[in-house]
C-alpha cells in the first residue's frame, strides 16, 4: 500500500485567539507534534496544508520533507482542505490511500498510526474504506485511513466539517481499530493548558 498522509493546517484559530498550531507544548510548536508522531510512525510521503498562517508554519517548524501546500480558501472549513490535500496526494506515484491527520491534535501517538496501517493491510479490512481510531473516551475518529476508491466521497463534503459525518451516514465502508488514550483537539488556549499538564503528553 502506498500511503500518503494529509496534515489539515489551514484553521484560523478563531476561538484560540492566536495561531495555535505554532502554540508552544512542551518546547514545540502544536504542529510540530503531529508531525513528529508521523515521522515516529515511519510515515515519509506527507501533504501539510497550510492556509492564511502558511508563512509563519514555514518559518517554525523543523521539517523533514513534508511536502506544503496552501490552501487558497481556508474561510470554507475543514472540507475544503481536505479536498487541497486529497488533489496534492493524487500527484503521488501509485498513491492508493491517504491517512487525514488534523495538525491541532498533538496527543498523536506513532503507536496509533501504525496500528491503523497495520490495520488497512489485514485481510479483515479487505471491504473497508475507512479504517478509523477509536479511543475509549473520545469520540473523535482521527487518524483516518482512507482508501482511494473513497476519495470521491471524502472530496464531496462541505462546511467545516471533517469526516465523522461521512464515516456515521455509511457504517458499512468503516472499520474501527481500538486505540488507546485520547486524541483531542486543541482549539482553546484551555485545551493547550489542558494538554501541557497531561503526563502522557509531558512523555512524547
């Protein structure tokens, strides 16, 4: 399976106030949190989208390769990029399922990740085209594994919304893959606060 990871990074941060994916945690920014969990996970081939801060994420992050992209209309939502990531990830060679990543979750384990590749490449995953997390407390599904057969679905959503409605409205295209912990998001400086003071978060 070639896969690509789709980082979303282009949120205007409304409700945090600032541009929270450069937000320090732990001596990183929130970005570079995800990020590293990839490359922790041996995930090379990756599509950040960037949207009206793509200057500053430039400049902050420590990059190894991550390919960058903008996209031209943040103001309409999630799905929009989406759609910028999923158009960046069809000009990789052979390229038959992305992973979405949202860039405001720094709780990302490369433990989970890999248990969703593992997952996608089981013969008990051969209908399923979404393989999703599922955490004991969190409803969130993120990380999502979508093959490419689906991508015309997850590029016709609108607003700003991520997959779960897609994933709720067709239950018979997804496979759960049990994780543990929490991967919440951070879009209050409370979150940030919240997750600074998480031990699990203090070790990655």
């Amino acid at each position: 399976m070639t896969l690509v990871a789709v980082v979303l990074a282009a949120g205007a941060s409304t409700r945090f106030g600032s541009p929270k994916l450069l937000a320090p945690l732990h001596g990183r920014p929130v970005l570079q949190h995800v990020l590293d969990a990839l490359a922790g996970a041996s995930l090379r081939d990756v599509v950040v989208v960037l949207g009206a801060d793509a200057a500053a994420i430039e400049r902050s992050v420590a990059w190894r390769g991550e390919r960058r992209v903008v996209n031209p209309r943040p103001a309409d939502g999630l799905s929009s990029s989406l759609r910028v990531g999923l158009d960046a990830a069809v000009e990789v060679p052979g390229a038959d399922a992305v992973l979405v990543v949202l860039g405001d979750q720094p709780a990302l384990r490369p433990e989970a990740v890999r248990r969703i590749v593992a997952a996608a490449g089981s013969p008990g995953a051969a209908g399923a085209s979404f393989i999703r997390a599922r955490y004991p407390v969190d409803p969130a599904p993120n990380p999502v594994l979508v093959r490419r057969s689906a991508w015309a679905l997850a590029a016709g959503l609108d607003g700003d919304r991520g997959l779960g409605p897609l994933l709720a409205s067709r239950p018979e295209l997804v496979l759960e893959v049990s994780v543990e912990g929490a991967n919440p998001d951070v879009d209050t400086p409370a979150d940030l606060a919240a997750a600074a003071a998480d031990p699990a978060e203090d070790s990655r």
